[in-house]
C-alpha cells in the first residue's frame, strides 16, 4: 500500500500531494461510497459494450488524444465509444471512426457546464465503463461517473483518489500528455504503447475547401504548403 501512495514529484504544490495521500489514506470509505453510487460489480474491459470518454475540453486535449483513439478501437473492438465535448470541440472528433457518437452536451470547456437534459440523456445511454482521461486532476470525471451510475472507472492513480477507481492507470511520469492517455489505452488494451503521437484528423471536402480559401486569403501559394 505504501508503494502506491502519491510521489511528491507528481504535484507542483505541497498542499495538493498532501490531500491525494489523505485521500489514499480514506480510500476505504471512498471505496464504500462509490459502491452505494453505483453498486454494480466492475467488470473486465472485454466485457464493456458501451463506453464514454471525458476529459479537459480545451482542442489541445482533444488532440492530443486522437493520437490513441484508433488504437482504442482496435484493441476493444466490441466497444461503442461516445466522446463528450462542447459544441466548439465537437468539430475535431467527427470523421473520426474509432468513435462512435461525439456528444457535444456541454456548454463550455468548464468541467461540467451542462446543456439541459444533458445528464438525463447521458444516464439513459447506460455506459458499461468511463475513461477519465484528464492526467492532473480526475475528480470531476470520476464525480460524473458516480452521477450516471457508471460501474467501471478509467482513471491516472498516481494522484490520489484510487478508492473512486475501478481501473487504475499508473502512467509513466513524467511524460508528455498524449502519452499518459497512450499509457491508458495499451493497459485496457494490452497493446505496446509504442505508436506515433501525432494528432489524427479527418476533414471533409468542406473542410479542405475552406482550408484552401483560408490559406490564398493568407497570400501563400498552394506550392507553400
């Protein structure tokens, strides 16, 4: 138990690594309380037919996490994955075929600004699992998995909180971002985390043109790019 309480080297303030080891410390009652949440059984990743992703909203995060949504895909291939996100944000997901429903059921990147009804509709798609994909802090993922009566919780461990967690992901740290959520995926998956970190996009015809308008309007030639 000692072995995994929260590094020092993982917070920039004292007082938040104090808390986390506190939380570790209560993670028995934090443990019980999810349980009275959502009280059905955690089940294997193989089993999951339904699964919603969360995280930081900003298109930064987004990205940065395109880089293993296909890899996602493939290792889980029985999932449905639904992303949710903001209008604004939703833009960068579509086209995307790892996931299969963008939900932009958020009316800001403040973590969580609902639409109304957004809840209501969430809790109706009865997701098997929710991956908390946000490496600094996963309290608000996990506080809206205990809203939906979500069983199975994907979160980084190394900050705390590990009695909220179903699943625990103990990243390699420090490292860039996109490759906490690499770490994530080739544990659920059981995939070498050894593919490329580079953003996946998919424009559409619309998108290309408006791009190719933009960049004249900008005085570049097409030979530029």
């Amino acid at each position: 138990m000692i072995m995994n309480l929260p590094q020092r080297k993982s917070f920039e303030k004292r007082s938040n690594h104090q808390l986390a080891v506190l939380s570790e410390m209560l993670s028995p009652f934090l443990r019980f309380g999810a349980w009275l949440m959502s009280p059905k059984k955690a089940t294997s990743p193989v089993c999951w037919r339904r699964v919603l992703i969360a995280g930081e909203m900003h298109i930064g995060d987004l990205l940065y996490r395109t880089c293993s949504l296909t890899q996602l895909k493939q290792g889980l291939p029985q999932c449905e994955f639904y992303y949710l996100t903001t209008d604004y944000e939703a833009d960068i997901l579509y086209g995307n075929t790892a996931i299969r429903e963008v939900l932009p059921r958020l009316k800001s990147d403040r973590r969580y600004d609902f639409k109304n009804g957004a809840l209501k509709h969430l809790r109706d798609l009865e997701f098997d699992a929710l991956l908390c994909t946000c490496a600094r802090r996963a309290w608000p993922e996990l506080a809206l998995a205990m809203k939906l009566r979500i069983p199975n919780r994907v979160a980084y461990a190394h900050r705390g909180l590990s009695g909220l967690i179903t699943h625990p992901v103990y990243p390699h740290h420090p490292a860039p971002f996109p490759a906490y959520f690499r770490d994530m995926v080739s544990i659920l998956t059981g995939q070498s985390p050894e593919w490329p970190l580079r953003p996946a996009v998919y424009p559409d015809l619309e998108d290309c043109e408006a791009a190719e308008k933009l960049w004249h309007e900008f005085g570049y030639k097409s030979s530029e790019k």
